[in-house]
C-alpha cells in the first residue's frame, strides 16, 4: 500500500500502522466503536470514486464523535477528490499508482478558496475572508506584550495547522521557548516546527537542532531539498556558481530554500516566523500577522515589534537555548559558504551574501507577494537559455 499525505502531498511508502477498516455502509454504533479508545488510523473505503459516503463518515468521526487520529481513505479514488478528502477530515488515501503523485500534489493545489467551513479549513474562506482574519490577529497581537500570550493567541485565532520554520537564530529560538512555555497545541499535536537542512548548513547549527529538541521535548524537521533540482543547479552553473551572480544566487536559494519551504508549508493555514522590523530596511515594515496570498495562509511574526535589548534580555531570563555561532560574531546564520561574521557597527544582515549590494538581501523566503510570482524556476531559466 501506497499512501499520498494530503496535507504535504508525500508519499507514503510504508505506513505506520495497521488500519481499522469501516465500509461506507457502516452504522454510527460501528463508528463509535472504531472511534472509542482507537489511537491508531481508520480506514475508510471508497467502492467506487462514485460513492460519496466516505466523506460522511470521516465527518462524523471528526465532528461528532472528536476522533483525533489519523483518517485513511482506501480504494476507487481520484486526484480530483484530494481536497474534497482533506476537507472532509481524512489525513492520507491510497494511490494504486505512485507515478500518479504529482497529479495527486496538482490536485491539492489547484483550489485556492472555498466557501463552506469543513473539518479542516486548509483554504481560505471566501474571497476576503482570510484577509479579515490576518488584519484582526494583527491588531490583537500589537495589543499584547508578552510572548507566550502572543503565542496562544495566534494558535487561538488561526483554525488550522500552524508550521513555524526556525532557522535556529536568536528570534526562532526565543519562539521555541514560547511555544515550548505556552503548551498549545492543534487538533492533538504540537506546532510543527521544522528547519530548512539546504545541505550547506554549519554543523552547529545541527547541534542546535539536538540541544533544542532536548530542551524544549519537542521534534524540529529537517526539511531537505529535491535531489535532483539540487543536481541540475550543481550541474549548471557549478558547486559555487552562486557567487558568480546575484540571479544564481537566487537560483540556488530557489531549490535549497524556497521550495522546500513551500512543500512543507502546504495545507497550513498560519506560518509562524522570526522576522523583525530592525533587522534590515527591507523588513521595516514587517506586520504582526498579515495574509500571504501567495500561499494561502496567515504569516505571523510575533517578535515584529522587539528590539535587539528585548530579545537578549529574554534569552538571558529564559536561558534560551542559543547557537554557538553567535558567540563568534555571527548574527544573521545562513548556509555556511553564504555567512560570514560581522564587524562591529556593521548591519546585522552584512554578513549574508556580503559579496552582493547592501540593500534587499533577501534569499526569497520573506519577499512581497508580487515579487515571489514573478520569480522564475529553475526549470524555466533553462528552457529560456
């Protein structure tokens, strides 16, 4: 058996456990029975692509009777039905063919809204709805000073799976603390958290990621890049071909970084980050919570409004875990061929990219939305020269 997440669009080569089977015609008794007491996954079986009362079933497991573990749907499905699965409540289904996974994660992206509520809303609601919802969790969130309150507001107000990418800096690592402080938790599990391993990172930033997940119990992600994207880029422009111009520079942030961003953050609905208004020009105007059209989600920078004072002085109340790096005049930590220390006086971001101009040095995370549309892939660069 071959399972897609439909929440990531990973496949799923060997599933965790043994399913509890349920046939569409099962009766409420035989769904509070699969229901009570049951941690593992049910699965829930589709005679035909036609058949609509799985996704009745999935619903009653999740709404009426609380069910928290893991939904299944097994047998006659198609790509088509993916969102309509997710939505419903199911967690995975069953694909005949694994060839067919890309038009499975096509189908998972190709509605961007929706206009009824569901067990899970990873889309937003009608057209301005989400966009209401950023403005007011920006607003409730410049009306609260400390961070762990912050913290169980935004997982208050944000319906869905909230992802937090850390690059273990200073500001994700004081969020760490918070979220490890606050004890909040979606649908049954913690917020996921997870770091981008672009396969150029310095080893103490690894060693961050142990000491963290030790200290705070909690389980961070390493999110890697495709091997084959990272082959071809290796292979056009060279092992250091990124410092031979801004554009493959950007390139190579492309496939390392942006993307396996994007396929980690797919299906959630808010995106916790580290950014602050006094690490850089480009970040000035950086808001509390505002929606990521691009994306489709709630992007929340809880430490928008702290100064460097007040992030020392958490860390130093709170024994933050902390990169070692920093000690040794690092502030902004990248890829390590990417990162250098700093000079006293210097802008904290000098030390990234410091071969390029000083002004919007971004890696393409954290750009305006207008500007992430008109990046061009990889692919499409090699199709144009």
């Amino acid at each position: 058996m071959v399972l897609v997440d439909l929440t990531t669009g990973a496949l799923i080569a060997e599933p965790d456990a043994a399913a509890t089977v349920l046939e569409p015609s099962a009766d409420h008794d035989m769904l509070e029975t699969a229901a009570g007491g049951n941690a593992g996954p049910i699965a829930i079986m589709f005679p035909s692509f036609a058949d609509g009362r799985g996704f009745s079933l999935a619903r009653i497991l999740r709404d009426r009777l609380g069910f928290t573990g893991e939904i299944r749907a097994v047998g006659s499905l198609i790509p088509d039905q993916s969102q309509f699965l997710l939505r419903s409540g199911f967690d995975t289904a069953e694909i005949a063919d694994p060839g067919a996974a890309e038009s499975w994660n096509a189908s998972l992206a190709h509605i961007r809204r929706s206009y009824q509520p569901s067990a899970r809303n990873p889309l937003p609601l009608r057209w301005n709805a989400s966009a209401k919802a950023a403005a007011e969790l920006d607003r409730v969130l410049a009306a609260e000073d400390d961070l762990v309150e912050r913290i169980k507001l935004i997982a208050d107000c944000i319906d869905g799976r909230i992802a937090f990418s850390t690059s273990l800096g200073l500001e994700d690592q004081v969020i760490l603390q918070a979220i490890a402080e606050s004890g909040v938790t979606k649908a049954g599990a913690a917020v996921d958290v997870f770091t981008l391993d672009t396969g150029r990172l310095f080893p103490e930033v690894l060693e961050t990621v142990e000491l963290s997940e030790l200290r705070y119990r909690t389980r961070i992600r390493l999110v890697v890049p495709d091997a084959r994207e990272v082959e071809e880029l290796v292979t056009r422009d060279g092992v250091y071909g990124f410092r031979q111009s801004v554009d493959n520079r950007k390139s190579c942030c492309e496939v390392r970084k942006v993307r396996p961003l994007n396929r980690a953050l797919r299906g959630a609905q808010g995106w916790i980050t580290g950014l602050r208004r006094d690490q850089s020009q480009a970040r000035a105007d950086v808001p509390m919570a505002a929606w990521d059209e691009a994306r489709g989600l709630i992007k929340v920078s809880p430490l928008a409004d702290w100064t460097d004072e007040q992030v020392n002085t958490y860390i130093d109340a709170h024994s933050v875990v902390v990169n070692p790096l920093h000690a040794q005049g690092f502030v902004s930590i990248g890829c390590a061929p990417c990162t250098r220390a700093i000079e006293p006086g210097e802008d904290p971001r000098a030390g990234r990219w410091w071969w390029e101009a000083e002004d919007k040095k971004e890696c393409g995370l954290h750009v305006a939305d207008s500007e992430q549309r008109s990046a061009v892939p990889v692919a499409q660069e090699e199709k144009a020269a």
